[in-house]
C-alpha cells in the first residue's frame, strides 16, 4: 500500500513539472497591454524595479496611454506584433529590449523637456539588445532620451532611427535595406562593428547655420564625435562637417592602423562622391594624425606637425606663403640693417653698395629720429642699402662665393641660412602663382 501511494506521489509531481517547464517555455499572449501593465506597475513600484515581460507575445498596440511609467520597462524574448507606443516614461528609468522580434515600429520618449540642464541631470535611457526589426519602412522613434543604443541588432528592412539622444550607439548591427539614422543632437554616436549592405544616411541638421532651429541653437552641439571602427564606411552617406573622428584617443578606443583605416576608407568615400569641403576637412584631421600619432616617430612627427600646419595647413592654404615671405624679409632687413657695416665689410660685400654707404655716411644728417634708432643699432643713413642687401640674398639667384669672407664663419652661415629660406620661399611663390591660375592656363 504504502508502495502504491509512493509511486502516485512521483506520478503526480511529475506531471506537474512538465506543465510547468513547458508553461515557461511557451510565449504568453497579451492583448490588452494597458490593463496589464497598470497590474504589473503597481506590483513593481512597491519592488522598486522595473515592470518585466519574458517571453511575452503582445497581439494588441502597446501603447501605455494614461499610465505615466515610473520605474521602467524590460523586455525579454518578446514577440511585438504591432507598434510599440510608451510615452510619459519618468526621468531616471529605463526601457531596454533583448532578444525581441519587432512587427511594427517603435515609439518611445521621456517626460522631458529641451533643456540642457536637465538632460544632463537623469540617467534614463532605452537599449535594444540582439533584436530583429521586421517591418517594412520601420521607424524608430526615440526622444528626449540622453542615451539610445542598438547592440547587436537585425535591420530587415529599410529602416529610419530618429533620436535626439545625446549618445547613439549603432554597433556590432547589421543593416540590410537602404536605412538612415539622424544625429541631430548627439555630442558623441558609434557605428563600431555595423555592417551596411546597401547604405546608411546619418542625418543632421545644419550646425554651422542652425538654419532648421534658430532658436534652440544653443542646444545643439557644433560637432559629434562618431566612432567608424570596424563598419562599412564605403556605404556610410554622411556630411563630416559636422562630424570629428575621435582620432586624439589612438591606443585607447582602436590601434593606430585601425584608425588610419577608417580615415583612408572614409577620405576615398568622400573624394568619389565630391564633397570636396568634407574632405579638406577629414584630410587636414588625417594628416595631422599620420605625423603625431605614428609610434614610430611621434616625437619628430609632432615637431614636422607643428611646422607644415602653420606654414600652409597641409597644403590648403597655398597663399599663406605671401604672408610668411614677408614676414621672413622683415626679420632679415632688421638683422642686416643692424649688422649692415659688419655684414658687408666681414662677411659677404657688395661693391656697389660699399661705394654707396661711403657717400650715405659723408651725407648723413642727424636728427632725432635717428638718433632713437641708433639706440638699437640702426643706422638711418644705411635703412635703404639694407633694403637692397637683403633683396640681393635674399631673393638672389646665387650668391657669389668669392664675396665671402670666412672670419666670422657663424655668420656666413647666416647669410647663408637667409639664401636658403628666400629660395624655399621663391619656389613656392612660383608654385601658387602657377596652381592658382593668376597668370592662366
């Protein structure tokens, strides 16, 4: 008797633990998400976590209308047939998705508003985890949110992500439709690890002209720095006027190859398509970092850096030498006016301007002026023979060798330095004058 019993017993909760392991492993349908959320979000509040679907089938509209969140959503493997609606989601909680299938577009924005001051002070934020988004022309709609993320996600369709989130993240996701993402207000977004089959548009607005939103301006930051390690930046449409690649943090977010990879890929995407002011811009950042960054040589590359940067912008900035051949004869006339006897007898002559300083000095009257400058070494009587001396050196084909006199070698150096630097000058005078078509074609 007592064997029988035993063994009804074990029949009995056997029975009653594949109901339940196959209740849990069966999706649950829910239609009427509000009443069933008003349920749940009464239960968590007291909990103080936040209201959580597992392996829930939603048939009917998820739309929290009327019902304010207070604690947050998650989603885990659900099922959404229809579009998601939550609204009046309180500052500081969280609405995450992971493992959910998605028939319908997504809605979700905070209980905010557009000041700065508060996006900075709350947490919140919404997160898709290793979803799939099914519907054709799916919108995703997220708002007044600071940060908004895709891991791991499926786009099958052609896809529209709208945010104003001031962190994006889109990475390790793929996209295979035509889609685009707008950035309009983000400060820093990531697009690490996303593949694109056909293209993706980041989209923002004017930040240069705040044409769209003149009044708000202020609340939209001048760049966003954007993170391209790892994705299709061939099929990548974006405007990099208004975008920096974050290329100061080499060693830390990617290798030094890895980031020059992108800027190489992106510098060709760019130059095909023809957005020439894109491309000056990435370019002058790319150049900048080829020369500090490289491990290599970052010591010599910062200083080379530091001399092509402000003697023409890597190239762009062609008329620029004007500026600096004037700036190099100036400093040259001050020296040769003030060591204009001793250069001229010591260490390189001039016949010509000998006989004439002769005459000068017979001739020279005194006034206050030139006594003043005589103060510093500069004679009046010798300001336009200096004049002269430095346009025979300094602008000078070639410089006669039996003028030079070697007792003062550190100076002849000198004379020989100023030659130099005038021919480096004079050619690229030449080459503006010949690629900017002043004397044509």
């Amino acid at each position: 008797m007592k064997t029988i019993l035993a063994l009804t017993l074990l029949i009995l909760s056997l029975l009653l633990s594949l109901k339940s392991l196959g209740a849990s492993t069966a999706k649950d349908t829910i239609g009427d998400f509000k009443t069933y959320l008003k349920k749940l979000e009464g239960l968590r509040i007291s909990e103080g976590g936040p209201a959580e679907f597992r392996g829930k089938v939603f048939t009917g509209q998820i739309n929290n209308e009327g019902v304010r969140l207070k604690s947050g959503l998650r989603f885990i493997d659900c099922l959404f047939l229809t579009d998601v609606q939550l609204g009046l989601v309180k500052m500081g909680s969280e609405i995450s998705f992971r493992s959910c299938d998605f028939r319908g577009d997504v809605f979700v924005e905070y209980d905010g508003s557009f000041s700065r001051d508060e996006l900075n002070d709350f947490e919140g934020r919404v997160t898709f985890s290793r979803c799939d988004f099914w519907n054709e022309n799916t919108v995703l709609w997220i708002y007044e949110t600071p940060y908004a993320q895709w891991e791991g996600c499926k786009f099958n369709e052609k896809t529209r992500i709208e945010t104003n989130a001031k962190g994006v993240q889109v990475v390790y996701s793929q996209f295979e439709k035509e889609s685009s993402v707008s950035l309009m207000k983000a400060t820093a977004a990531s697009l690490r690890g996303t593949s694109v089959n056909e293209s993706l548009r980041l989209l923002t607005l004017n930040r240069s002209t705040m044409e769209f939103f003149p009044l708000h301006s202020e609340l939209y930051p001048s760049k966003c720095v954007i993170d391209l390690i790892g994705c299709s930046v061939e099929r990548i449409e974006l405007n990099y006027q208004d975008y920096v690649l974050p290329y100061y943090a080499v060693g830390v977010i990617a290798s030094y190859d890895e980031v020059l990879s992108v800027y190489e890929r992106l510098l060709k995407k760019l130059r095909d398509k023809g957005l020439e002011d894109s491309y000056r811009k990435l370019d002058i950042e790319y150049q900048e970092l080829r020369l500090t960054e490289n491990p290599k040589n970052r010591i010599t590359g910062s200083f080379v850096n530091a001399i092509i940067k402000v003697w023409n912008l890597y190239g762009y900035e062609k008329g620029r030498i004007w500026i600096w051949t004037g700036l190099f004869f100036l400093i040259f006339f001050l020296v040769n006016w003030m060591k204009f006897y001793f250069l001229i007898h010591q260490v390189y002559s001039v016949s010509a301007l000998e006989s004439a300083m002769v005459d000068k000095t017979r001739n020279n009257r005194r006034n206050r002026i030139s006594v003043f400058l005589q103060i510093f070494g500069l004679r009046t009587e010798f300001a336009l023979l200096s004049i002269l001396y430095t346009l025979l050196i300094f602008f000078g084909v070639r410089l006669q060798t039996d003028r030079f006199k070697y007792f003062h070698f550190s100076w002849v150096i000198y004379i020989l330095f100023q030659y130099t630097v005038g021919i480096i000058c004079l050619a690229y005078l030449a080459n503006f004058i010949i690629t900017s078509g002043v004397i044509g074609e």
